[in-house]
C-alpha cells in the first residue's frame, strides 16, 4: 500500500493490524496517515496481524520483514529485536504501547535511534478505571454483587459494626507515578476532594495539577501511612521493580486500597493476597500481573476484596485512535524538521 508521487524513497512502515479489534488501526485512522504522507515519502500500512498486548509484539510478521529493510521510520506496537536487525535504515520507532521496559535495546542508543512512546495516551481510561474500582470498594459494591447472586437482602455489611463505607473527600491517596498516567488520576480524585501526594523519579519539576505534594522515590516510606488509596502507576525499571514489598504493604492504614494500573511487578502480588486474604486491606483493583494471563492457580481470583481485570484499563477505541494519530502526525513532521519529538524515550531512565 504505497502512495502515489515521485520521487517517495523515505518508508514509514505502519504495523499496528493488532488480533484484538479495540487496538486494530482502524480504517479511517490509516486514510488520515496515507493523507499526511508528504511529497518524497511512502507509506507501508501492514496488513499481517500484530499482538498489541502489554509492551507489544516480540516477534514481526513475515509482511513487515519484507518491508523494513527500507525503512526510515517504523510504528508499531513494541519493537522486536529481530525487526530492528532487519532496519539498518531505521531512524525513528514509535511504539503504540506506553510500557517499553523490553524495547530497550542497546543497538537503539549505539545506532542513534530515537524511540517514542505513548506515555498519556491511555490516561483519561486509566483514570476513569481508577475512580470506578475506587467507588467500588468505598461504596461496598463487592459486598452487593455478591448478596444479589444470593438473593439476600442483608443490610449487615453496611450498617452493622463491620460497615467500612466512606467518601471520597475523606481519602487521602498516594500516588506512584506522578505522569500521564499518575497526573490525570489525581486530577480526576482532586475533582472528589481526595488529597493526592504523588511520588516521582525528578520531584524538582514540581507537583503537577491535582497533587496537593510531590516526594521523590525516596519519599514512599514516610507517605505510606497516610495513604488511604494507593495507586500505582509508574512504568516497570530498575527503579521501580518490586517496590511495594511486604514491609511497605504493612505501612498502609487499616482499610486502605490499592490500585495498579503500571504494571505487575511493581508490587509484591503474594504479600498483596495475603492482606487481602486476612482483611487488613478493604480491597485491590488490579490491571496488571507480575504473569499475564493470570495463572489459574493465582490467590488473587478467589479472593473477595480483589477485582481482577485482564490488562484492559486503558482500553478506549475511540479516543485512543484519535490521540495516537495526532502523535503520530507530529512526530513525523518534527522528525522530518529535525525538531525535538514528543514522548522522546529516556532510555537511561527506562521509560
Ligand atoms: N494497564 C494498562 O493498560 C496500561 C496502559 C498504559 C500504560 N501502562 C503503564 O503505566 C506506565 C505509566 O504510563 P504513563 O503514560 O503515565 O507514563 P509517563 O507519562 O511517562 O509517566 C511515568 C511517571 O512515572 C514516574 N517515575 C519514573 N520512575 C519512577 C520511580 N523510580 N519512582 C516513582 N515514579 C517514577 C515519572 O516521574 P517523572 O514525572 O519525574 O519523570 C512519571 O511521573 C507505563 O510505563 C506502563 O507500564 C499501563
């Protein structure tokens, strides 16, 4: 699928066909690219299925080899190694997943390529799933979804000794991850009147909208007692892997929440169930696994105060197509200016 014009001997290759029918580029987002493609270009849209899940595919299809041997700009979902190998006139990769803790490979920096990602892109969904799952654990929906599948007008749990309902204005929330992600969830719980404390890598940039305060990493220990909900939402590095550990976990006030919507290993999943299991903490709202899919055997989907969803909080068609389109477009003009990209990578930092 090549636009007409000559000479066009500059290939963007377009590999986001993905299995799933929410994450398929969608037609009218491809007519829109194959509009943008400027006098000297070409577009190559793949046609061949490509898996969208987690950081994305690890393995390119057989279409996408025969094409990016001429490649000067590649967006897909991930960036397999063996694809990169195969682009030795790779100059820029986008990869549509935010998660890039397995695109970073050293011939990237050796080759001087620069990879962007969609940081923000999922935000507004990641945030909307944050205050649902929130609500349902405040407002004991667990309890009732489960008394409804009985039939059982019981009124205990919520106004008898044991009832655990609050407000959202009563809460107070940390959040660890201040960035698209992270900064839109406490945009939307500020609206509620929650006080988010938001934790990040670089706190001297400040506290971004919604944040009543920001702390460095070294700033968890001394933030968790007051965290009423905590919401995880930082990308998986060397800085972050397994930082909710046990001994953390216990720094939480009795019924606190916590939320994970960044990525399994962040926290300690077993010390998690545990906690759960023994009522110490009044719910988990969990998106992401230290193992996807979560393995049968897991604690976690038996357990009553935890609601388990299979890696889909940022799903949102619509609008995800309609902001990876205008990211795509603008960084392929300012790769084409020689200007700064958005969502530039730092691939010391991880993310
Ligand atoms: N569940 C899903 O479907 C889903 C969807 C999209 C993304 N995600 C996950 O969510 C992550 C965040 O996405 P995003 O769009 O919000 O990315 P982002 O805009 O790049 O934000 C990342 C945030 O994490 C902070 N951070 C980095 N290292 C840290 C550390 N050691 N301790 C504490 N905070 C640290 C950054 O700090 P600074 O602001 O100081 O740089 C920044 O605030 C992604 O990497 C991905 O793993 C999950």
């Amino acid at each position: 699928m090549s636009d007409a014009g000559a000479p066009a001997d500059r290939l963007l290759v377009v590999d986001l066909a993905a299995r799933a029918p929410a994450w398929t580029l969608p037609d009218r987002v491809a007519a829109a690219l194959r509009e943008a493609c400027p006098a000297g270009w070409r577009l190559h849209v793949v046609a061949a299925p490509t898996v969208s899940d987690g950081d994305g595919s690890d393995r390119p299809s057989d279409e996408t080899l025969s094409v990016i041997g001429e490649a000067e700009a590649y967006v897909g979902f991930g960036l397999p190694r063996t694809l990169l190998a195969a682009a030795p006139r790779l100059k820029w990769v986008h990869s549509a997943a935010a998660g890039v803790a397995s695109l970073l490979h050293p011939e990237l920096r050796e080759r001087g390529i620069v990879l962007t990602n969609s940081a923000g892109v999922h935000a507004q969904p990641s945030a909307e799933y944050a205050r649902g799952g929130i609500l349902h654990f405040l407002r004991g929906f667990d309890v009732a979804v489960r008394r409804q599948a009985q039939a059982d007008w019981d009124r205990e749990p919520f106004v008898g000794a044991g009832h655990t309902a609050r407000e959202l204005d009563e809460c107070r929330a940390l959040v660890v991850g201040a960035g698209g992600i992270g900064g839109t969830i406490a945009r939307v719980l500020a609206v509620h009147g929650v006080r988010c404390t938001g934790i990040r890598r670089r706190p001297e940039l400040g506290a971004p909208e919604g944040f009543v305060a920001v702390l460095g990493p070294d700033g968890v220990d001394e933030a968790l007692p007051d965290a009423d909900i905590l919401v995880l939402s930082a990308p998986l590095t060397s800085g972050t892997r397994a930082l909710i550990t046990a001994e953390r976990l216990d720094r939480l006030p009795a019924g606190a929440i916590v939320v994970n919507v960044g990525r399994g290993a962040l926290l300690d999943e077993e010390a998690l169930a545990k906690r759960l299991a023994s009522g110490k903490l009044r719910g988990a709202v969990l998106d992401v696994f230290h193992t996807e899919p979560l393995p049968a055997a897991s604690p976690l989907w038996g357990l009553e105060r935890a609601l388990v969803t299979p890696h889909v909080s940022g799903v949102s068609p619509r609008r995800f197509w309609d902001r990876q389109l205008a990211l795509i477009v603008e960084n392929w003009r300012r790769h084409r200016a020689g200007e700064p990209m958005r969502n530039v990578v730092d691939q010391d930092a991880g993310y």
